[in-house]
C-alpha cells in the first residue's frame, strides 16, 4: 500500500516562501510525481509534476515562483514556492501516477499525463494547508 505523507504547509504573508515536503517511500523515482491544490469552492487543480527522470511542467499560474523536485535517495518530493499570493491558498495535495512510459536519454521514463488532472491519479496524499494572507 502506497502513502504519500505530506508536511511543510501553513500561513504565510504575501510574498513569502513555503517549501511542502512529501514523504513518497519506494515510488519517487519509479513514477510521475506532482502536486495538485485545491482552493475553496474550486475544483483540484493541477500545480507541478516531475517526470521519473526528473522533467518538469507547471501550470501557467506558477511558473517562475514555484520549483518542483526530488530527492531519491530520501524518497521524497519537494514543491518550494515563493513570490506566494493570496491566490496560492489552498490545499496541497502531493500526487503519484504510474503514468507513461517514453524511451529519452537512454533510459525508460515515467512521463506524467499532460494534462494531468485528477481522474489520472493513483495515489494521494492527505492533503496540507496553505494559507497565505495580505
């Protein structure tokens, strides 16, 4: 069984930074990771993933103030984000998909789905808040 253990969230003014941390044993460099949010009265929505061999997207949204990474050895996923606004409180889920595989670099990677939206999700966190205030 599969647990993604979220940790890092909480209040933060604007323009401050948060770096959320997700404990992902045994899967970090053998699936698509990610982070998703979910606001308020909003849909859960797609923030950051990280291909198994370390490539990147970000939502529009984000870009430039958001870095997602991983740490193999330690298992674990990272999303630092700074430049933060109102807009950024949410719930932060951290995300794992087997996702699909594609042949770069000479090696086999886990590519996450593009878009990557909820129904394409296997695993989840239970969540951290993000609270950010003006």
């Amino acid at each position: 069984q599969v647990q993604l253990v979220e940790s890092g969230g909480g209040s933060v003014q604007v323009g401050g930074s948060l770096r959320l941390s997700c404990a992902a044993p045994g899967i970090v460099n053998t699936h698509c990771m990610g982070w998703f949010r979910q606001a308020p009265g909003k849909e859960r929505e797609g923030v950051a993933g990280i291909d198994s061999d370390g490539a990147t997207t970000y939502a529009d949204s984000v870009k430039g103030r958001f870095t997602i990474s991983k740490d193999n050895a330690q298992n674990t996923l990272y999303l630092q984000m700074n430049s933060l606004k109102p807009e950024d409180t949410a719930v932060y889920y951290c995300a794992a998909d087997w996702g699909s595989p594609a042949w770069r670099g000479g090696l086999w990677a886990r590519v996450c789905p593009s878009p990557w939206v909820p129904g394409k999700v296997n695993y989840w966190g239970q969540g951290t808040q993000v609270t950010v205030s003006s």
